[in-house]
C-alpha cells in the first residue's frame, strides 16, 4: 500500500473534525439570550427538576440525624448504621409518599374521553402552542370554579371543578388551561405535587405560617401567569376568569374548598384565595388571585 493510499484510509483525528469557530456578522448577535419572561426559562426547567429529589435527600438526612442521635448512646456504630439506614428509608419513603397524599387529598375523578369535549380540544390546542404534551383531565364534582395540575413530569393531571367548567366562557377557560399548562412547560408540576404532599405529611408544621407555601414554590402561580399570558397572548381571559373566580359564592360545607387539606395545598390551585379576599390577605403575596388578576388586567 503507497504511503498516498494509507492517508487517504487513515481515518481523520478529533482535530481534525471539530468544526470551525463561528463567525459573527457585524450587526448581529449570535445566539442572543431571550429576555422578558423567557429569560432563564431553561434554568429554571431545570431548578424544578431537582427540586423534589433534593427536598426527598434534605428530609431523609434530618430524619437520619434524629435517629442517629437517639442510637449514639447505645454505641457509636450503632447510631451512624441506624442514622444511615433510616435516612435512606425516609428518603424514599418521602419521594414516594408526598405527591401521592397530594393526590388521594384532592380526589378527582379521571375523566373518560369525550366527556369533556370543550377541555379536551382546548387542551389539544394549547398543549401544541406550549410545546408540551397532553396532560390526562380529573374532575372535581363542587361548584367552586377552580382547577390544578398535579401529577410527575411523566404522567401530569389537569383538574377542573364541575363549577369551572360551567361558570366559564371559552376565552375564561383558555386561560385557566393555558396557566395549568405553562405549569407543565416550567416543568413546575411535579415541584409543586410533591412540595404540597411534604407539607400535608409534615401536619400541623407544614400548615405553619408560610412553610406550605414555600414548599409548593412560591411565585409559582404568578409564574405561570406570566408565561400563559405570553403564549396566549391575550391576558384578559385569565383575568376575567380570575374575576369570576374572585365573585364566587364561599365553599359549602363538605367541600375541599372549606376544608383543612386545601388551607394546605391551596397555593397548588389557580384560585388559592379563597375565603381570603381582603386586602390585609394579598399583602407580601405574590401569587394572591387578586395580586395576579390586577397584574394580567394592566399588560
């Protein structure tokens, strides 16, 4: 074989394939950074990723140390082996548990197709505009209009009330999709289904003071907001749909709009305000129904 025919077989080196620097054009910026409400989009996908396995590491870690506390006067060995095992356990335990009591407290139905043909082809639409895809529906039977998204990354669940879906016209109704939906585009779903189901499972502690609505995220709903408003552009349907929301009449009796669980895991919910309506209540509260309708009236 020639020394000619041997250069031409010999396969290229890594030098020799990288690809040339780019080369800017005078006048334009190359891969210009999304300003607005896109900016940082992408690490703040990536924020709500983690969140909940951080949060499952942190709350095992605690639990362990307890543990390891209690077993170090027996013996050294004993407490660290002890604090190890039941911070494992308790870690997982945590990850599994706390999006499924957010799930089994809000107790929607599914929703079989067809059933909901006004959210189901809204859904469809805005799903494809998002860029994400279709979440399943569960409905909640109570004539307080309200609505969430609960679910993994995997499999998220839109749920609307009976009084939603009455109360709204389809432009209301866009909104409130469109808001669930950019939930899911942040990846913000499970961040909030899991913070929600730490805090039910931390009891009284987690409906302390503001803890529950650090866990659920806060700023998450005005968020959302933000990004649907965007999207859709045209923020005066999630106003008016707010607006009505705002005007509704207060929870009866047996529903889990008056009940203890939702005091919890009402920062999960388009609506968390209710039964607080007065100014005193939106006052530091970013996502307060108030706060963010007046917000989406004035873009």
């Amino acid at each position: 074989m020639t020394a000619m025919s041997a250069q031409k077989n010999r396969r290229p080196s890594s030098t020799q394939t990288r690809r040339p620097p780019e080369r800017t054009v005078p006048g334009v910026e190359v891969h210009a950074e999304a300003n607005g409400p896109l900016a940082g989009l992408d690490a703040e996908r990536r924020r709500n990723r983690r969140w909940p396995l951080a949060a499952s590491v942190v709350s095992g870690i605690v639990v362990g140390v307890i543990f390891s506390v209690i077993g170090i006067p027996l013996s050294i060995g004993i407490g660290i082996a002890v604090g190890v095992l039941t911070a494992v356990l308790a870690g997982f335990m945590v990850r599994r548990g706390a999006p499924a009591a957010t799930v089994r407290n809000i107790g929607a139905a599914p929703v079989e197709p067809g059933a909901l043909p006004r959210v189901e082809t809204l859904l469809v639409g805005l799903s494809a505009t998002m860029g994400v895809a279709t979440p399943a529906i569960g409905v909640l039977v109570d004539e307080v209009p309200n609505a969430c998204v609960i679910g993994t990354r995997a499999t998220p669940t839109v749920v609307v009330t009976t009084g939603l879906v009455n109360a709204l016209s389809v432009v209301e109704l866009e909104g409130v999709l469109s808001h669930l939906l950019a939930q899911q585009r942040l990846e913000a779903v499970e961040r909030g289904t899991f913070g929600a189901g730490l805090a039910l499972l931390l009891g009284g502690i987690g409906r302390r003071g503001s803890l529950a609505h650090r866990l659920t995220g806060t700023g998450r709903l005005y968020r959302a907001d933000e990004l649907a408003a965007l999207t859709v552009r045209y923020p005066l349907g999630l106003a008016a749909a707010l607006r009505k929301m705002e005007q509704a009449a207060l929870p009866e009796k047996g529903s889990l709009f008056a009940s203890p669980v939702y005091a919890t895991i009402r920062w999960l919910f388009v609506d968390p305000s209710i039964a607080r309506r007065a100014k005193t209540d939106e006052i530091g509260d970013i996502d307060a129904t108030g706060v963010r309708r007046h917000v989406l009236e004035e873009r």
